[in-house]
C-alpha cells in the first residue's frame, strides 16, 4: 500500500468508527432526559398523590436508565480512546519516513510527529465528544416545546444566539489560531536545531545571540496565540453566562405558565434542566476550541506532506550476493626454507 494510501485509509477507518458513536451519542443524549423526567413526575404525580408504590417504581426505572447511560457513555469514550491510539501507531512511522523523504528531496514540510499526536488527542479527548453531542441539541429544544410554545421559543432563541456565538468565534480566531500554531510549531523546530547544533554554536559564541533572538520570536508568538484565546475566551464565557440567563428566564416564563395554569411546577423546572443539557455541547465546543484547532491543522499539515511527493517506492531489490576474496602483496614463506615471496591470490567462494 502507498504512503498516500495509508493516510486516506486510516481517515476513512476513523469514519467508520465515529460513525457507530454517533448512535452511542444520540442514545446517551436520550438517556439524559431521564433526571427531568423523573423530577417532572415526582412533582406532577407522586406528590400530588402521595403514592409510596409510584415512587418506588419510578426511582427504580430511573436508576436503571441511569446504569445504561453509563454502560453507552464509556462504550463510547473506549472506542474513541483506542480509536485515537490505532490512528498514533498507524500514522507515526510513515509521517517519520516520510518526512525523511522529504528532507533529502528538499521538500519543505511543517508536519512531523507531534501532528499525529494532535490528531490522537482531538478523537479520543472530550473535544469531539462535543462536536458529536451537538447535532442531537434538536431533541431537547423538541422537548421543551412539547412542554409549551413560549418555553421552545426561548429555548430556539438561545440555541441561535449560542450558535450565532460559536460561528463568530470561528471567524475571529480561524486565520490568527492556524498561523500562531504554524509559528509555534517553528518556534520549537529552532529550540531543537539550537541543540543539535549546540556543538557548532557553542565554540563559536552563537549560543546566546541564538537564544535572544529566539526569546524574541516567543514573546511574538505568545503574543498572538494569547490575542487569539483572549477571544475565544471572552465568548466561552459569555455563552456561559448566556446559558445560566437562559436557565433563569425559562424559569421565569414557566412560572409564569403555571400562575396561568398552563403549566405544571415539574415541568417548569424540567424545562429549566433540559434546556441545560441542550446548551451544553455548544459551551462544551467552545472550551475545546483550541482541540479543534490543532487537529485541523494538523490535518492540514499532515495532508500537504502525503501530497508533496511521489509514492514511497518501498525497498529495492538487489540481486543474491556472490562471495570473494582478493588478496594482494602478501608475504609469505614456504616450509623449510628462508625466502619470503608476494603472493596475488584470488580464491572463488
């Protein structure tokens, strides 16, 4: 199989395993409804009927869709965990040679190892966990609006709002993110050139004009990758802040609901909890922005160096070896007697 081969085959093997996950996260995501509906109907019927036997049954069936939860939850953090690792022991050894390859052929290149290392920690870490819980946010705004119109309006007000947050951080930090992890990932290719040519720089006094001048290159970088996470920052926080808001005025237009009649306590405040959870992977997201980030440009980078050269044509083939051995100019003396001549001797294996 050829190197490009390798690259397009392991991305599509990692598609095939997210793809299952997906279904493990539309049923954990189902599976989270059980805390709301449970406290809906400890509040709508068990307290209203005194029922002991409703009670027990509820908490029962409560605690075992809780237990399934957890089963899915870790079926489906295992497989992205190992599927993180197969993708690390497949990539690493050809990104290496190939970045062999492209040296000798003076290719420049800005992927190495560490690329495939960001693109293990995105699949198995909590970041694409997110970006797999956030299709399934349509559920739980469905569910509110079951409850009542006026709460799935605001629950569909505050999803536009987050996503509209979401999209304006990745038009902000997309150009300035992709060039501070290019020049960070410089940065450190020079750290390591200083020491693999620490014994050419040393005699020569390098070293500390060498060091300045790379401490200058840092404070640059660092400069522009802290602008960059001030943003993201900023507006993780605000879509917290925004979720909590949201929290409160849903509450506030459930008891509204209820002086009115047209609501129950329990679903007011079910309400309340499941427009939580449906916010929740877009804040998750935010957080793991930086995640996101690095694995598409180490995919990128990873990408360009497959399709910078030809073909790995593989070892060649050399034909079976024939043995000999070439003497000249030696000395020697025959028995018995005190001459010495030179001897040229060929003698076939």
């Amino acid at each position: 199989m050829t190197m490009d081969g390798v690259f397009q085959n392991c991305m599509r093997q990692v598609r095939r395993q997210v793809m299952p996950v997906m279904w493990f996260s539309l049923a954990v995501n189902l599976l989270m409804l059980i805390s709301s509906i449970y406290m809906m109907q400890v509040f709508d019927r068990v307290l209203a009927s005194g029922s002991l036997h409703t009670l027990l049954w509820l908490t029962i069936a409560a605690l075992l869709g809780i237990a399934a939860y957890a089963v899915i939850e870790q079926a489906r953090r295992r497989v992205l965990a190992r599927t993180g690792l197969w993708v690390e022991q497949r990539l690493s050894q050809p990104v290496i040679r190939r970045g062999v390859d492209a040296r000798l052929a003076g290719v420049r290149s800005e992927a190495s190892a560490s690329d495939v290392g960001d693109l293990k920690t995105f699949i198995s870490g909590e970041a694409l966990l997110a970006f797999l819980d956030a299709p399934w946010m349509p559920i739980f705004i469905v569910v509110i609006w079951l409850m009542h119109p006026a709460l799935g309006a605001v629950a569909v007000a505050g999803a536009v709002i987050l996503f509209g947050l979401a999209v304006l951080n990745d038009v902000l930090t997309r150009s300035a993110s992709a060039r501070s992890a290019g020049d960070a990932r410089q940065l450190q290719f020079s750290a390591q050139q200083m020491v693999e040519h620490g014994e050419t720089l040393k005699p020569l006094g390098m070293v500390d004009p060498m060091l300045r001048r790379w401490r200058d290159r840092q404070g640059a970088v660092h400069a522009g990758a802290q602008g960059t996470q001030d943003v993201t920052e900023t507006i993780s926080n605000l879509t917290r802040a925004l979720r909590l808001g949201l929290q409160i005025v849903i509450l506030g237009v459930g008891a509204l609901l209820v002086l009115r009649g047209q609501l129950t306590s329990g679903g007011m405040i079910g309400a309340s909890i499941i427009l939580g959870r449906a916010l929740s992977p877009v804040e998750r997201a935010l957080t793991a922005w930086r995640s996101w980030v690095s694995a598409r440009a180490a995919h990128m980078n990873l990408r360009a160096l497959f399709d910078a050269l030809p073909d790995h044509a593989g070892p060649m083939d050399l034909p079976a070896p024939v043995g000999r051995l070439d003497m000249e100019a030696v000395r020697y003396a025959p028995p018995r007697r005190g001459g010495a001549g030179a001897a040229r001797h060929r003698c076939p294996h």
